[in-house]
C-alpha cells in the first residue's frame, strides 16, 4: 500500500475479532478506526490503543454514508476490514425463526455490501497515482467455514456466509485489473465473548456448552493477528481465502473432545 496511507477501517470492532483487529493493527503501527454501534465500549478502546471510531449501525445506509463521509473528510482509508456480523438461533430450517434469518442477512450480508459499496472510491484514491506494483488497497471480509461447509441446525447461518463468500468471488473478478486486494478470511471454532452467547440468546450455560471439553479453540487475538498478516503482505501477494480453524476441529462439523470426535 501507499506509503503515505496505512489507514483501516474495522467493523464490529466493539468486542471479540474486531476489538483485537485494531489492537494488532495498532500494535503494528496503523492508523485505526473502529466502528460499530456501542460508543462506551468504542471510546474505551480508543483510550486503550490510540485509535479512532465511529457509531454506526452499518445496516442503515445513512449510517454508512456518514461514516463514509467522516473517513473522506479525515483522511480517506487504504484498508477495509468487514468484521461486523453474527448468528442467530440454532434451529433446524423447518423450525428456525424467519426473523433470525432476516437479521442475519442484513447484518452479514447486506451491511457488508452496503460498506463496500460506499467506501470503494475511496479505497481507490488511497492508491491512485502510485506506481503499478508499489501499492495495495484491501477489503479484507471476516466470513465463516459456515460459508463453505454446511451443517445441521446451521441453515440462516449458512445461507448468510455462503452469500458472503460469494459476493467476495464475484468482487475479485470485478475488481480485477485494479491494486485492491479482496480477502476472505473462514474462521471455525472462535471461542469469544459474545458470539455463542448472542446466538444462543443470551443461554450463558449453552454457550460454555459449544467449547466444553475442546482443547485449545481459537481466540479472537489468532484471527487478528492472521488479519494483521494478510494485509500487510507484499502488494502483490494475495491469500484470497484463508481457512483457519483449532487444530482440536478436524472439520466444520467435528472437533476432539477428547477420545472421540463428536458432530457440532
């Protein structure tokens, strides 16, 4: 990328892969702004590492032309990383709530359009006039193994992550020809926060249940730091998809929980 611009937008980035997102890029030295709709837990990592954010419900266009609008006028941006997203309910499709698949498109898939959409032009002027091969702009999407492998009681999930991944496809054929990197990066087993908690409704003891007795799942800093890896590789490198799962989850759908490997 330009050297003048190392600059990244991180989405969802109040809690979990988005909050250690800009911890690594700071760490490393990034100008950082983080967003999502949270403002205390924003401002409290701003004071932490020294980024900036910005309140935005990224599902409302308004919101994403503001925050598009705020980036232009501040400095313009080099990197997006679409983070924002989630799930919901654990049902199969005959019973899972159509409200939960409607949420999770808006947030997983239509936000992240709407995000691309209206921070393209800008991602495109922080490399305009370099010369061909000195530098990259980046639209790295945080998606899901759901994306690529089904499984039971997955459906809204998966149709959501499969639809992600495939906007990201067809982006890279779109884009081709011009120095913007798009990334997908498929996480499996993250053990956070709030991701299990949220999905399960809020079930405290079914969200410890997902990870009871899986040796070493991934933390939210592992994805950051294999983000952090991906956009600051070489402008003509390009890991277009990285799979990354705890060695302990053998596929989508299997993890070692000691001596047997069970379905999820």
């Amino acid at each position: 990328m330009a050297d003048n611009l190392r600059r990244a937008v991180v989405t969802g980035a109040s809690s979990g892969i988005g909050e250690a997102t800009v911890r690594a890029l700071r760490a490393h030295g990034w100008q950082v702004v983080g967003v999502a709709r949270r403002e205390d837990r924003l401002k409290a990592l701003a004071d932490e590492t020294g980024a900036t954010y910005f309140v935005a419900d990224l599902t409302k266009q308004q919101d994403v032309d503001a925050l598009a609008a705020h980036l232009e006028s501040t400095g313009g941006v080099s990197t997006l990383i679409n983070n924002a997203g989630g799930a919901a309910g654990l049902d199969t499709v005959e019973a899972g709530d159509a409200d939960d698949w409607r949420w999770m498109y808006e947030v997983n898939v239509i936000a992240v359009k709407q995000v691309i959409s209206a921070l393209l032009p800008l991602l495109r002027a922080s490399v305009a006039g370099a010369p061909t091969g000195t530098a990259v702009a980046d639209i790295l999407t945080v998606s899901s193994i759901a994306g690529h492998i089904a499984y039971e009681k997955g459906g809204g999930y998966n149709a959501a992550k499969f639809a992600v991944a495939s906007i990201l496809d067809v982006l890279r054929l779109e884009l081709s020809g011009e120095p913007i990197r798009v990334l997908e990066i498929a996480p499996g087993m993250v053990k956070t926060e709030e991701f299990s908690l949220n999905r399960l409704k809020g079930d405290q003891a079914a969200a410890d249940a997902v990870y009871a007795g899986v040796p070493n799942p991934l933390t939210a800093e592992d994805v950051a730091e294999t983000i952090r890896f991906m956009v600051e590789l070489a402008p003509h490198i390009s890991l277009d998809q990285v799979v990354i799962k705890p060695v302990a989850q053998s596929a989508a759908y299997k993890v070692f929980r000691g001596p047997l490997a069970v379905r999820e």
